[in-house]
C-alpha cells in the first residue's frame, strides 16, 4: 500500500480553521431548519423507514433489502431499494435516495417541517411547540402577510373550510335543503361521514363571515379559491353558495379542494370544483384515493382498484361495498393519474365506463394513456348491466351488487379491449383499406412505446396483431419502428452498478464514469466511517479543495464538519445536515455506489477508498503544475513571461475525469507523507 494509508494520523479537532468553520456552519444550518433536532430523532427513531415507503407504494423483500417501483421518475421496473439496517431508499435509475424525512418531503412536495409533523403524526408523537422568532431569518420564518402563499397555508385554509362545511350540513337552518339532497341521494349516516361531505350556504358570506371571526388571514383563502375578491372592489364573497359540498382529498386525506352540487336545479353549472392550486392539480387527483388506498391494502388475493367517471359513481361504489373505487375530476385519465397509480403494482386498475359512444371514446383515450404502462388494466363498460346507466342507479336496484360484480368480472384487459374494437374496424375494409390501417396502427403503437415495452408484452401485443391482421409476425417486427431509447440510460445504470458490484478481487475497480474521486472518497466515508480514521490532513486538505458539483460540495462540507468534530460521518449523521432533498439524495447514490462496489467488504472499501484519494492527490498535483505551484501572481507573470508553465496538467486535470494518472503517483505520495 502507499504510504497515505501507513501514515495514519487520526482525526481529531486539531486540525484547523477551515473544517472548523465548516462544523459550525453544518451545526447552525441544521438547527436552523430542522429544529429541536430531539423531535427530529424520536420522529425519525419511531418511523421505519420500511413501513413508512411501504404504505406509499409496494415493496417487495430481496435479501436483507426491499425493492419497488420509483415514484421519483418514470420507470416500469422496481429500481428503488429501501435499506432496513441504513434507514435509507434509494433509486439506482434516477439516484433518488436519502431517509424518512426526504422520501415523505419528495413524495408529498412537503418541506422538512410539513414532512416532520407528518410522520409525527403518523407516529403519534407530540412535537415541541415551536418558537417563532420575530423577523427571523432562514427557513424557519413563515411568511406572514404579502407574498405568495405556501402549501401549508393552503392547506389549513381547506381544512378550516372543511370544518366550516360539514358544520353547516348539520345545522338546522342553514343545512336544510343541502341535507334534503343528500337525503335523496342517499349520502346520509356513515357514508356521508366517510366522505366527509358537507354544505355552504345559501348566502354571499358565509364562509367569509367564519373567517373574520376567526381573524384568519383571507389570502390563503383566495388562492385555494374559496373566496373570490369583487370586481374593482375590496371585498370578498363565497365562491361557493347553496350547494352540497364534496371535500377532495390528497392521498393523506387531507382536503384540498372542494367540489359542489347544486341544490336548485335552476342553478348552472352542476358541478362546480375549486380551481387548481398549488395543492391541488385536477390531472393527477383522484377522487376517493386516500379511501381506496387504505382499503385495497386490506384485500388479500386480488386488490383491484375502479375507476369511475364522477364522483357520485365513486361514493356510490363504496356504498355498495366496492370500497376501492376512486374517480377523476370531470377530466379524461391523463398520463399523471397513470404516474400515481403506477405506485401500485400489484393492484389490477379497472376503468368502468358508460357503454355510450362517449364512454367508448373515454376508454379509447384511455388505452393510450395505459398503453406502455406497466399496470394491470382492464376496461369494463355498462354496456352488460342491463339498462342500468350508472354505478349510483345499478347498485340501488335488489341484485345491483351482484350484477355490478359481473360488469367488474367481465372486464377486459386494455390491449385485448382495443384489438378487439381494432379488429371490428378492420372487417368492415378492404384489402387496401386494412394494410394501410394496420400500419397506421402500428405507428400509434409505436408513437406510445412499443418499442419500450418489456419484451413479453411486445411479444403479445404483435402476436395478438398477426392473429387479427393475418400477417406473419416478422413482417409486423419489420413493419413496426422500433424506438427504444428512453428507458436505455436507466438499464445501462443498472448493467454498470452490477458491473462494479461484480469485480471479485481486491484490486479496487474503477468507479463509475459519473463518480467522481471526490464522490469516491466521500462516499466510501459516509459507507465504512471508520475510514475517516486513516485521513491524513493532506487528504483532507486536497479533498475540501477538489473539484465537485454543487450538491456533492455540500455533502461533502457536511462529512467533512462532522470528522473535523470527531463524530463518524455515516450517512446517517450527514443526511440530517443537509437541507436540499437534491443533496440528501447525492450523499445516498454515493455512499450507495461504494457500498455496492465492496460488497460489504471492508479491505475492498478501504483499497476502494486509497484508489480514489489517490486520484485525488493526482488531479491536485496536476492542478498545481498546470498552475505553477507558487501561487503568488507576480510570481506567477514572470513564469508567463518566460514561458515555464509546463503544458502536463491542462484541461486534462479536472476531477471528474476517471481516469487514474499513474505516473502521478510518486508526488503525490511526497505531497501526503509531510
Ligand atoms: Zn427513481
């Protein structure tokens, strides 16, 4: 070995002004942020990070590790593995990674507090009343009158509307006539309960007199669309009035936006719903989610989510006993309602429409947007309930369930529904007329990803054509435009970790090409902290200097604070001290990639570790030839003027290049060894 790893000077304070600094900075940010930073540990400590991922997607168990399916980029395959002894995920494919408190913060678009309080929540622990300091800065401060409005602050907007909604179903005057719709729609008792639905009243100022007397700020109000300013006016009104009142809810439950039924026939439109805020995006809510959620994870055998056209149809689903339905928002499935119900891999997703010409449309759109996605889905139409239009009117007649069952059981899978609407188009052509519409086909197909899909359901796709079209299946090969780029980069990610998992000597194999020295050496720290043991403070000294994105400086700032403090900087410690979720995840994938590399062997991650401070001390020696060690610019001219910068180091010498300079070795080995 070199004589870096021989000369082991332990770490110790001692070193220091620069790391110094660095440790207080890292301490200051975190209780910054973060707060009593003891709620943060008996959150984080009552949270397994295993449960908590878990009740946000499927996880399945893989050794000593769970896997599943990214929710932080799009992907059809399991890449995201949840560390049980680390408390960390991370995604191989996009390098999403951190703890509890950053899955919860990328997951919900919660901040740190908002995701604090949510597994606080969750756990049943009480948080330490937080003081707010007047005028304080950071990210501690809320922001108190102008301004935009936050998440949070629309959200407890919705929720006090949401109290103030239901009080008024229950109240004897003003709840009246909403109560008398409800009745006849049979969203009384416990159903109404469930859906927490309520009423505004019949007034311009109902909602907005509750505020006032609340003294709660109108903005957040405003912006949730709530309350609707006067035209060239100071005042506000109700944007809702006289209307039975449907609370939409994120998955969590909480409201974040309001749909309402009118109560007077006369009144347009129908149905009126909150405009989109920053809580609520129409495209990706699905009405009734948080409900199905909890309720699919209690079918055993096969959980099955229903999608339906309207939230009556949803509520009256569950009504009936089909407790998993959930339905959009007046808006057709879009791409980002696949993208949430991707997270659930092993539910069947059934997609019930009208049997009508615009239910056959609905589905048709559907098909596209379910095309290439790796969920099971099925289309069922009302067409077989016989006569009964509706969810709501099927379930209310004597053998509605049973019946509804059949429409569920007679659903069919979404590619075998289109070919077979594909195959009725096709009769009613000629010859000329078919080829140019199976091509035709075949280029939607593809336009959708055919060429991405996993190769059994491409098989099954062009086999199910060649059987409808009569053409050979390799002229269908041939005749469909394979583009099979995107999901690529992911599989080549994967190929390279397996790659670097596989080496089986000790000799420490390169790291991967997007691995800097400097991400090596801090993540082999942050893997196997005992490392920090055997850092000379040249190591330190060329590490602190090296060359480093934005978000691996701030990791590495951060392992660097914790050493020069003498606590062991594992990746445990460090994520804490990192406010960017961005930053949260570079430390996992780096820590991660080292530990994949070393297979839990800690000779390889030490020689691992001596190969990257090696390349470290080699890029800095480079650096200062190619800038003339001596700093000093007058210096420095005069070596201009005479020409002596030698041509070596150059561009060349940037740390993110992967290769080792061996001839470098010796000087840096003189450079370490001061
Ligand atoms: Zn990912």
């Amino acid at each position: 070995m070199t004589c870096l790893q021989t000369s082991c000077v332990p770490v110790t304070r001692r070193w220091t002004g620069v790391t110094r600094r660095r440790a207080d900075r890292v301490t200051a940010r975190r209780d910054n942020t973060h707060a009593p930073g003891d709620d943060r540990d008996r959150v984080r400590d009552a949270s397994d990070i295993v449960d908590v991922v878990g009740e946000h997607l499927s996880l399945r168990q893989k050794g000593r590790e769970y896997l599943g399916v990214c929710p932080f980029h799009d992907d059809h395959k399991p890449s995201m593995y949840v560390v049980p002894d680390k408390q960390i995920f991370h995604c191989f494919s996009c390098g999403a990674g951190g703890d509890v408190f950053t899955f919860i913060q990328k997951y919900h678009s919660m901040d740190f507090v908002e995701a604090l309080k949510f597994l606080a929540e969750r756990a049943g622990i009480e948080l330490t009343p937080r003081k707010r300091a007047p005028g304080g800065e950071g990210a501690g401060g809320e922001p108190g009158g102008e301004g935009e409005v936050s998440r949070g602050e629309l959200a407890e907007a919705c929720a006090f509307a949401d109290g103030f909604f239901r009080a008024i179903l229950r109240h004897p005057e003003h709840g009246a006539p909403a109560r008398a719709v409800a009745e006849r729609r049979g969203l009384t008792g416990e159903i109404a309960e469930r859906f927490g639905i309520g009423a505004a009243p019949d007034r311009w100022d109902g909602l907005l007199m509750a505020i006032e007397k609340k003294g709660l700020p109108r903005r957040p109000f405003i912006a949730a669309g709530l309350l609707k300013q006067r035209e060239g006016g100071d005042g506000c009104y109700d944007a809702l009035r006289n209307r039975l009142i449907f609370p939409i809810r994120d998955q969590l439950g909480r409201a974040i936006a309001f749909g309402g039924r009118r109560i007077n026939d006369e009144e347009e439109p129908k149905y009126l719903n909150s405009p989109e805020s920053a809580l609520f995006n129409k495209s990706a809510t699905l009405y009734g989610l948080d409900l199905a959620a909890r309720n699919f994870t209690k079918q055993k055998d096969r959980k099955r989510l229903i999608v339906v056209e309207g939230y009556t149809d949803a509520i009256a689903c569950h009504r009936g006993g089909f407790d998993t339905a959930v339905a959009t928002l007046g808006t057709a499935l879009t791409a980002q309602h696949a993208r949430v119900l991707r997270r659930y891999p092993d539910v069947s997703v059934i997609l019930l429409f009208d049997g009508d010409e615009a239910g056959r449309r609905a589905a048709d759109r559907a098909v596209e947007v379910f095309f290439a996605e790796p969920i099971d889905v099925r289309v069922a139409t009302m067409t077989v309930a016989g006569g009964a239009k509706d969810p709501d009117e099927l379930l209310a007649q004597a053998d509605g369930r049973a019946r509804f069952e059949a429409v569920l059981e007679n659903a069919e899978e979404v590619l075998a529904w289109r070919f077979a609407q594909f195959r009725e188009e096709l009769s009613s052509r000629g010859v000329n007329g078919r080829a140019v519409l199976v091509e035709r086909y075949l280029q939607r197909l593809s336009e959708l990803g055919l060429g991405t899909l996993d190769p059994i359901r491409r098989k099954f796709v062009l086999e199910q054509l060649a059987t409808i079209t009569g053409l050979s299946w390799t002229d269908l090969t041939r005749l469909s435009p394979a583009g099979r780029k995107p999901k690529q980069r992911a599989e080549a990610r994967l190929a390279e970790e397996r790659a670097l998992a596989a080496g089986s000597s000790t000799e420490p194999k390169p790291t991967s090409r997007r691995q800097t020295p400097a991400g090596g050496v801090v993540g082999a720290l942050m893997a196997f902290p005992s490392l920090s043991g055997s850092l000379t403070p040249a190591d330190v000294r060329v590490l602190g200097e090296a060359e480093a994105g934005a978000t691996l400086a701030q990791v590495r700032e951060v392992v660097l604070g914790l050493i020069d403090a003498g606590t062991p900087p594992e990746l445990g410690r460090v994520l804490p001290g990192l406010e960017a979720t961005s930053a949260q995840s570079s430390a996992t994938s780096a820590a991660r990639a080292v530990e994949r590399a070393a297979e839990g062997d800690a000779s390889r991650a030490r020689a691992f570790f001596a190969d990257c401070l090696r390349r470290l001390h080699a890029d800095a020696a480079a650096r200062a030839r190619a800038e003339g060690e001596p700093a000093d610019p007058l210096e420095r001219l005069a070596e201009l003027r005479a020409g002596g910068v030698s041509g070596g180091g150059g561009a060349g010498a940037n740390g993110g290049a992967g290769v080792v300079r061996r001839a470098a070795y010796p000087r840096v080995a003189d450079d370490g060894s001061r």
